[in-house]
C-alpha cells in the first residue's frame, strides 16, 4: 500500500509502498479515506523521537484517521465490514493512519455518524481531545473570563467554541482579518493581536486578570502571568506552578487521549451543530509532504489528507 513514511533513520518522510497490514485478533483493518497532521507527526518526521523512542522502519505516519471497516480479526464484534469508523492512535510509532490502510484494535474506533464527512472526522481527533482535555481542566463556570493562547491553532478553535457554550467570557488570541473573524464568529467575545503586546491588550479588557488561562502557545510564564490569585491554568505545553514561578494559581499540565467515547461525544456535538469543525486546507495523499509543510506555516485549522484509490 502507498503511504507517508519515513523508511530509515535520517530519511524525509515521502509517499512510498509499504507493506499492506493484516488485522490479527481483536483488529480491525480500515481503508482509510482521510487523515490529518499534527504536531507529534512532525516530531516524527523531523527525527526528534528516535533516541527516545524504539522505531521498526518504515515508520507510518499519522495520528488521526477515518474511513471504512475493509475487514476484522477474530473476535470483533464490534464493528462490521463496511461500517464508517473514525479513530486516533496513540501507540508511540505504532502503524500510523496517513496511508491506504491502518490496523488497530477495534476498542479504539468510534462509528461515525450521518451528517459527518470524512474530512470533518479526520480533523477532529487530537485537536478536539485535547481542547475538550484542556476545557475539563480549566473547571469552567459561566462569567468566567478565559484567555486563550493559541487560539487559532486545530485545538483552540475547537476551545474557543468550548468555553463559550459553558457561558465563558473568551478572550482569544488571533492577528486581525479572517483569523479574528471566524475566532469571533466561534464564540470568542474579545480577540488580541498575538503578535503586539499581548499583556497589555489582555489587560485592558480584564485589569484585575483573568480567571482562567489556556496555554497553547506562547512563553508559559507570560501566559500564566495573566491570571488572577486563585485562578487556573491548563498547558498543552508542559508547564507547573513552579516552572512558571507562581504558587497562587493552579496549573495543569495537559497529555491528551482520546478513546473513543470521546471521539464519540466530539462527533455527536458536531452533528447537533455545536461544534464547528475548521479545516485550513486539504491534500491528496500523493502530496503528502505538502500537508506536512502547510502544518509547519502554522495554519488556520486543521491540515487533512485525503486518501484516494484508482
């Protein structure tokens, strides 16, 4: 099967023929229709992972995936041939989804409902995860004012719309135009310029600070800086009360997983229209390594591959 892989140790990823896995028992093999990029897949790409995590070559990329059940291992009972199946695959440098097929156990499939395309589904995944991850971790009441940093990437639009349906105040970050548009069309009530003074511009809309912060981008301590005594902080990014040299405030620090009664709630929000899912742009798996490249420019969105089949 054709799929982005890196073959060796040092390569570049590329579209290349891999072999075609076979689902064992409890697996399930699907022919994936899409798939998106995130973070830990360029981390893979770009070799950081290889010292700290053991590989078998050619290493198969992706997190996130959807498309439909093409066969099952003994025991499933779960799914069936032909069943519509979303996933996102947490084994370290397991078998990864942007390829013809992906195998894994059937526990980890969600069933993907009418009224969800397959570019919607594929970009739901990690992002939608962990913005429902950081969202938990924030404890939101309504009235509260929530800055978000990073608010434009895959996990903080999912946030944004988020914490405005808890009845949070958002305060966003965006950079004026079409990004500040649609971050304020998803619920966020003020939006800064992250590329000006964000302190002072979160500042002036909240003197005392804010109550909650979500770090998904930018220096933790700055970020964290913002909020009030009392409040919390949710990081996708690492950060703790003392790497930020705060004691007054909680932080949380946020890994996400997503099983699949997650990814099951995230879909069912998407088709009571709750949830708005933005993709930046699309690409054929033969451009592959274009996707990766749009994902390095920081998108709008979410970066999703679709995987088509002569």
């Amino acid at each position: 099967m054709r799929a982005l892989a890196v073959t060796e140790r040092g390569a570049a990823a590329d579209v290349v023929e891999v072999a075609d896995p076979v689902a064992g028992a409890g697996q399930v093999r699907v022919a994936v229709a899409a798939a998106s990029v995130n973070g830990f897949d360029l981390a893979v790409v770009s070799g950081r992972v290889w010292d700290s995590m053991k590989a078998a070559f050619p290493v198969v990329i992706g997190r996130d995936f959807t498309g439909t059940v093409e066969s099952v291992g003994d025991g499933v009972t779960e799914v069936a041939v032909g069943d519509r199946v979303v996933g996102t695959i947490h084994a370290a440098l397991g078998p990864g989804g942007i390829g013809e097929y992906v195998v894994q156990p059937a526990s980890v499939l969600a069933p993907l409902p009418d009224g969800v395309s397959f570019e919607q589904a594929a970009a739901i995944g990690l992002a939608g995860g962990a913005a429902a991850d950081v969202f938990d971790a924030l404890e939101v009441s309504a009235g509260d004012v929530v800055f978000v940093s990073g608010a434009t990437g895959g996990v903080g639009l999912y946030l944004v719309q988020l914490l405005a349906g808890a009845g949070a105040r958002v305060i966003a970050t965006a950079t004026p135009g079409a990004a500040e548009d649609v971050v304020r069309r998803l619920g966020a009530n003020d939006v800064v310029d992250h590329l000006g003074d964000v302190a002072a511009q979160v500042r002036a809309v909240a003197p005392d600070g804010v109550d909650k912060v979500a770090h998904l981008a930018g220096d933790a301590a700055a970020v964290s800086g913002l909020a009030k005594t009392g409040g919390r902080v949710a990081s996708l990014l690492g950060a703790s009360a003392e790497s930020v040299g705060r004691d007054d405030i909680a932080v949380v620090a946020i890994q996400a997983r997503v099983p699949a009664d997650k990814l099951a709630r995230l879909l069912a929000e998407v088709v009571a229209g709750r949830l708005e899912v933005v993709v930046a742009s699309t690409y054929p798996l033969e451009k592959a390594t274009d996707a990766l490249d749009a994902f390095r420019e920081t998108p709008f969105g979410k970066i999703v591959i679709t995987i088509g089949r002569e």
